[in-house]
C-alpha cells in the first residue's frame, strides 16, 4: 500500500529536483581535474590515464606545471583574466600539453573555489579552420520571410555543420511546453515537426543550466563515463559541474534519449533578451562526438540565429509601433473634432482589430458600458471588472482560459473565452477589454503528456515515458492564445490612451467638481486685478505729477499712459488672459502716432507671445519710448524712422532692439524723469531683465532682454518647418554623466526615459512613481540631473521640483498638456519637454538644464 501511494504521487515533477550539475562523472569523451587557487589538483576523473597518459591517484596532490609542458602552463595562466566575468570560461584549441604530436582542446571555467580544467584529445588534425566553415550558412538566415523560414534555415545549417542525422527548432511556450518549429533530417522525413513535448521534458533546473552553459554535447547514450576522485570536497559537498562540458549525463534523461531511439544528442541555446527562447535539439543514430573547436563554431552559428531572431521581432514591433501610430493620429483628430472619448475610441475599434485581432471590444469606463462585437453584457462586465482590480497589475493582462479564472466567465463562454484586458487609469480602473470566442483545436502532443508513472529502472523516481507517437489532445474552452506581439501592442495603446487622451477625459470629467470653485477663483481675481489697477493708477498719478511742469503736461502725459495700459488689456483680455503678441502690442502703440508714412515704422524678426505679467510692463516701456521719439526723436521731424528687431537669444531669452535713425540730434536729459525710470527700470525690476539706453548722436538706441520665464514661446512666421537643435555628441558625452533620477507614474513610460538616461551616459538610473518616494530619493542624495512628469497620478510633482531647485540639482519637466505657460507659473525655472519624448528633445532639455544653473550659480 505504501508503494501504491508514493507510486501515485510521484510526477513529471520529480525530474526538477534531480542534482543533474553534481553527478560525480565525466563523459568518457574528456578529462577533467580540479585546481586549488595555487594550482594543485585535488580532483581528477578516472580516466586522465587514457587522455593525459598520467593515473589520477598519482596526478592529486601535483602542481598542473607538472602534468603538462611549461609553454600551455604559461599559456593558461597568462589568460586567466577571461574568467572574471560570471559563468565564462577559457578555451584553447590544438594546444600540445605533452612532448610528442598529440593537440588538445581545452577548456577552463571557475567552480566555486576551484578552477576546472577539462582536456579533449584533438583526433581530426585538419588544415581547415572550421570557424570559416560556418559563414556560408549565415545566408540561410533569411528573417524577412518570417520565423518559420529563419528556423528551417538555420537547423539546414546547423545539420550540415555538425552532421547530425536530425536537427531541431525548439521553441518555449508561455506555459514551458515547447514546440518543434522547424525540423531537418537526413533521410527527408518529418517527424516532430509542430509536435508538442511536455514542459516536463525538460526540468527546470535542466532550463537553469541551458541558460549558463549554451551547448550540451552527449556523444554516447550508452557510454558509463568515468568517475571523478575524490567524489566529494573537503566540506562533504560533491564538485559542482553545472559548467563543464564533459559533464556526465543525467540516468533519466539517458533513457529518455534510448526510449526515443537517440544514441547521441546535442542540444545548443537559443538565448533572446537574457533569457531561454528555445533549443536546437540534435539527434543521431549513432555515437557521434564533434570536438570542442567545432562546438565553438556551432556556438557562434546559434548566437546569430538569436541575433537574426531579435532583429525580425525587433522589425515586428517597429510595424506595430507604426500601427499604433496611426491609430493615435485617427484618435487625435477626432478628439480635435470635439468627438466625445468614448465615441472616439469606439469608433476606432475596426483599426484596433487589424492591430491586435479580437472578436469583440468593451470599454467599461467610470462604470459606463460600450461595447462592439461578441462580448459580456454590461452586468458581466462588471463582474469581471472588480476580478480584474483584483489580480492584475498596471499593464495589459491577457488569459486565453477566462473561465479558469473567472468561474462566472463559464456563462458566456460561447462569447468570450479569452481577454486582453488593458487598464487605461488609475484604481478604481477603467479598462478596454479585447474579446476572443471559444474554438475548438486539436494539440498534438509528442507522446501522451498525460500519461501514468511507473515503476522503473531508477526506483520510485521517474521513469520517462515510452512512447513519442504522435497523441492528439482536443482542446476546448479555449481561445486562440494572445501572442507577445499582441500584449506589445496593448501596452503601447495603454501608454497612448494613458498619456495623452485619457487626460482629456479625466479633465472633461473634473470640470463639474471645479464649476464651483472657479466662480470663487474669478471673484479673488477680479478683486485682485482691481486693487492692483487701482495701485498701478495711483502711482502713475502720483509720479506723474512730480515731473510734470505744467497741468497741460501732467494731463497729456497721465492720459498716454493710462491709454497704453488700455490698449494692452484688450489685447490680453482678447485672449483670455492669455499669453499675447508682442508684435501687436508694438503695432498697436505705433499706430497711435503713426503718419502712415511709408518706412516709417519697421519690425523685423520673429513674434513673440508674452505672459501676462510681462505684458503690462512691456506696455509702458514701449509708450515711453514712443512718446519720447515722437516729442524729441526719429518721430518728431517727418522723416525718421524707429527700426525695431526682435530675436531670439541663445539661451532662449528675447531681445529687444529700438534703433532710431534720422531724427534731430540727440543729447541724453538733463534731468531723469518718471518716463525715464520706466524705461531704464522697469523691465531690469520687475522681469529681473536687461535694459540699456544710449543716446547717441545718430539716434537713440535701447536693447532690452526678456528672460524666457516671461515666453510662452517664439512665433516665427517666416519659417514653414520647425527646426529641431540637434545635440553636439560630444557636448552631451561631457555633460550628461552620472546617476539621474526620472519621477514618472507609468511603469513603461519610466523604463523608457531609463533606457534613454543610460543610453546618454548616465551610469545610474533611479525611478520614482510619487511625490515621497522622491522626496526619499533626493535625501539621499548623489543625483547631477532629474527628469519629472508634471502629472503623477492624483498628485503634481512641484514639491520635487522645489527640492530639485533647492538642492541646485538642474532637471527636465515632461508633460502631455499642450499649453505649459500654467506650469511656468508654478515650477521653478526649467526647460519643458512635451510628450512623447525623443531622445535628442531629452538630451537637447538636460543640457540647457544644466546651464541654466551655471547661469545661476555664476
């Protein structure tokens, strides 16, 4: 009874817990001995008599300088550097270790305090150099005709390079099965070809070290090996082998291989992104051994497959940015249109299916339902909404087996069996779910994978299973599976419906809880802007009065002013209170003396929208210089002129150039009056701007500078195409260094603006999602440069900002708003970049950055 229970409860599991990296044995191929750091062997395999010519008991306890000849001891020693990297090893091919024709290859790797050297005798002396052999296969690569060519092509390659009866394509599957993809054999059959094999063909600690160690070789199924001796260390534990390549060969996996008719196998990694896409499995009739040079080659050959295979899923994923793309550009342009979200994002969901194919859409939204095709109703979807709150993170989610998830999915399963679910707001979520309905598909399995445990050779451990005939399994209740380029595309539509339209929304959505506050905002600033009239109306009084002569004077001039700063508030309260052209102000004071004249008046350069703050300002500096050339200057004689230029500065302030030719002779004023002041003081006080006033003979000439706090932006009406200021490479490899910190509540969104920091030159990266959890990162410290979204979630960044600006650390805002003159307003002085960012924006932003704070600091 008891063996009937441990029978019953042994699984395919059991082969994970197999120590297949400590077995105690080589293969009979190779000989292996075991270095302490001063060189001394303390392990050696069996049969370093039949491959070295010396007997392990006598090579323990000997310094490898005696085992083999001086100049492959210097040799080996000179290299040893090439190992400090994790899991890398050492090789040398035809090296002589001993007096006499007989060549090796070698190969050396660090365990654990020991340095293992393994030794393979070269048979094949050839001429050829079989790294040459591998570059005419390399055109069989062909990635533009999809994965299943570029496989077929590479196993045609691979077969030819090892001469092997049958060679493999052997891709993991999202649940660790694998799949053959792409078969070669020698007499033209197929006989696993889109076959199925159990993930528990190969046990996880199997995956583990095909992740280290790229290539496996097992020359003979049948070969007994030779044991190593000692058969364990000092401190009890056996050597660990997890990276020799003579590694003997698992009890169970052997059988696996004769119950599959192999007698010799090899199996070499497919590595794509750090991690273990698939296997090229080769088998062969007979013992076949391919020595350690020709390994190598092979090794090369698949890291080019895996380089080739990255590059068409790169090229994928580029097309399905462009698809996503264009469909951001549709959904833009009817947000543009005034289109309501939700109808906008509706009406797209025939150009989402050609992106990500699915049967059916629902968008559940603030608990509103709209759907489109074969879908849960609204009440089901409410349901699976607080299930999805429930379980799934910040990024796209994506089940082809709803019902073993969701036990009330089982209802409308004819409907929906799989979701792409892809939360497009914060808790409590929104989310537009993708729908695919149930099919009906026969796997086909390479054996039955369901197939009872035995009793067998090696106990009560696994026995493999016998039989690889082909197995049909008929799945139902299924959908087709979503495929990584599916979730690529969801997440990339996630962080578009995130960034940019879903604020649209949610300030469509906020406007009602501000209705109220807004009247109270208006009432303060209307009583705001009263006072501070009433105090400007005073002052102007007040000075006035003390420099005019006479009341004719003092009425004229008072009038002036009080007109000009008229005329300034219409054109601002045209806009809303908005930003507004400093061309039209010019414009606007001119015409107030203008003759019509023709050159009388000239205005070159670019316009410019001005803040509010600056504009009242400008307003008075402009109408004193007006009023003055009209009483005394280039205005007062008929044929003058006032040549006006704008343009923008290096450093992104405005100047101001008023030149006056053709006037009477100018003499500066015997007296500084009020008008004066104005012009010489306003803007260095009130815009900590420059002013500069000559009275020369010619003409008087003033300069002004507008720091850019006081810029919406430079309109430049003469220039179709805006032109974008490229980084000099050099400037940005001197600057930008060092550790950066990006403060950004979407996850993708952060690694993005990571990758770009590093890709600059930073060495460190840190991310943040919230206001304290930067705040935590600043007082640290050891940050050159920050990078921060204005938006985090239910929260701003300014209190990082602050701190940025306090601790003189120079960083970038990044914001999806178009119009960034209320951020101005509350963040310290920074450049602004607008969404999505490309990396020569950042890099162009991180710079002025920093010289914005030299500019400070100087």
């Amino acid at each position: 009874m008891a063996l009937e229970q441990t029978v019953s409860t042994t699984t395919l599991t059991n082969c994970d817990r197999e120590p297949i990296h400590q077995l105690g044995r080589v293969q009979s191929y190779g000989g292996l001995i075991a270095l302490s750091t001063d060189w001394i062997v303390q392990h050696a395999s069996e049969n370093l008599q039949e491959i070295l010519g010396i007997a392990a008991e006598e090579a323990i306890g000997q310094s490898l300088a005696g085992l083999i000849t001086e100049a492959a001891f210097g040799r080996i020693r000179r290299n040893l550097g090439a190992l400090e990297a994790p899991d890398s090893s050492l090789r040398f091919f035809n090296i002589p270790l001993k007096t006499g024709v007989q060549a090796f290859d070698i190969s050396i790797h660090q365990s654990g305090r020991h340095l293992v050297v393994e030794f393979e005798p070269k048979f094949d002396r050839s001429e050829r150099d079989v790294m040459s052999e591998i570059y005419p296969h390399f055109s069989q690569l062909r990635r533009d005709e999809g994965i299943a060519r570029l496989a077929q092509g590479a196993a045609r390659g691979l077969q030819a390079l090892s001469g092997f009866d049958s060679v493999m394509v052997y891709q993991f599957q999202p649940d660790q099965s694998g799949q053959v993809i792409a078969e070669v054999r020698s007499d033209r059959t197929k006989k696993y070809e889109n076959m199925f094999f159990p993930a528990s063909d190969i046990p996880v600690q199997a995956r583990a070290l095909y992740k280290r160690s790229l290539l496996r070789l097992i020359a003979d199924v049948d070969d007994a090996g030779s044991p190593i001796t000692p058969a364990f260390k000092i401190d009890g534990a056996p050597l660990d082998l997890s990276l020799a390549v003579t590694r003997a060969v698992s009890p169970i996996h052997l059988e696996y291989l004769r119950n599959m008719g192999v007698r010799a196998s090899m199996s070499v990694s497919i590595m794509k992104d750090g991690e273990l896409w698939g296997l090229f499995a080769c088998h062969h009739n007979r013992p076949r051994y391919i020595d350690y040079e020709r390994r190598t080659a092979i090794e090369m050959f698949a890291h080019v497959f895996s380089y080739e295979l990255s590059q068409f899923e790169t090229k994928q994923r580029s097309r399905e940015e462009k698809n996503m793309n264009r469909l951001q550009t549709q959904l833009m342009a009817m947000l543009a249109d005034g289109r309501p979200f939700k109808d906008s994002l509706i009406s797209v969901s025939e150009d989402i299916q050609d992106v990500i194919p699915h049967d059916g859409l629902v968008l559940y939204s603030d608990g509103d339902f709209q759907a489109t095709g074969l879908t849960p109703t609204a009440e089901e979807t409410r349901s699976l909404a607080r299930m999805l709150d429930l379980t799934i993170g910040t990024t796209a989610f994506s089940t082809n087996q709803l019902e073993s998830l969701h036990e009330p999915a089982r209802d409308y399963i004819d409907r929906c069996a799989g979701i792409l679910a892809i939360p497009i707001s914060k808790r409590p979520r929104d989310y537009l779910i993708l729908c695919r309905r149930k099919i009906s598909q026969t796997v086909e399995w390479a054996g039955d994978p369901t197939k009872p445990m035995e009793v067998g050779p090696n106990g009560v451990r696994l026995t493999p299973r016998k039989s690889f005939e082909a197995w049909q399994e008929t799945v139902e209740w299924r959908s087709v599976p979503w495929t990584e380029e599916a979730l690529h595309s969801a997440n990339l539509l996630r962080t578009v419906l995130l960034e940019i339209f879903l604020k649209v929304t949610e300030a469509a959505n906020a406007e009602r809880a501000r209705a109220e506050e807004q009247q109270q905002l208006l009432i303060s600033e209307l009583n705001h802007r009263v006072r501070n009239i009433l105090n400007l109306m005073r002052g102007l009084v007040t000075q006035t009065k003390g420099t005019a002569l006479t009341l004719t004077e003092f009425t004229d001039n008072l009038d002036g002013r009080i007109h000009s700063l008229a005329r300034a508030h219409d054109q601002l309260t045209s806009e809303q209170w908005e930003p507004a052209s400093l061309r039209a102000l010019i414009t606007c004071e001119l015409e107030a003396y203008s003759t019509g004249r023709p050159g009388e008046v000239v205005i070159n350069g670019p316009d410019a929208l001005i803040s509010p703050t600056a504009f009242t300002t400008l307003a008075l500096v402009l109408h004193e210089l007006t009023t003055n050339s009209v009483k005394h200057g280039a205005l007062s004689n008929g044929v003058g002129r006032v040549i006006i230029t704008l343009k923008e500065e290096d450093s992104g302030a405005l100047l101001i150039d008023w030149v006056e030719r053709g006037g009477p002779p100018v003499a500066p004023p015997s007296r500084r009056g009020f008008g004066s002041s104005i012009v010489e003081n306003s803007i260095p006080h009130e815009l900590k701007g420059d002013a500069k006033i000559q009275y020369k003979t010619t003409g008087l000439e003033a300069s002004f500078r507008i720091p850019t706090l006081y810029l919406h932006k430079i309109v430049d009406e003469t220039t179709v195409a805006k032109t974008t200021i490229m980084v000099d490479p050099a400037q940005q490899a001197a600057q930008l260094q060092g550790k950066a910190l990006v403060v950004e509540d979407s996850f993708i969104i952060a690694m993005d603006l990571t990758a770009m920091l590093e890709d600059m030159g930073f060495f460190e990266v840190a991310s943040a999602s919230s206001v304290g959890k930067a705040l935590d990162a600043l007082a640290e410290g050891g940050f050159e440069y920050a990078v921060l979204d204005v938006n985090l979630g239910s929260e701003q960044s300014v209190p990082v900002a602050e701190e940025l600006a306090r601790q003189g650390i120079p960083f970038v805002l990044t914001t999806g708003y178009g119009e960034v003159q209320d951020i101005v307003d509350i963040y310290p002085p920074c450049p602004i970049v607008q969404k999505p960012i490309s990396e020569s924006a950042l890099a162009t932003a991180l710079i002025r950055a920093g010289e914005m704070k030299a500019a400070r600091d100087s």
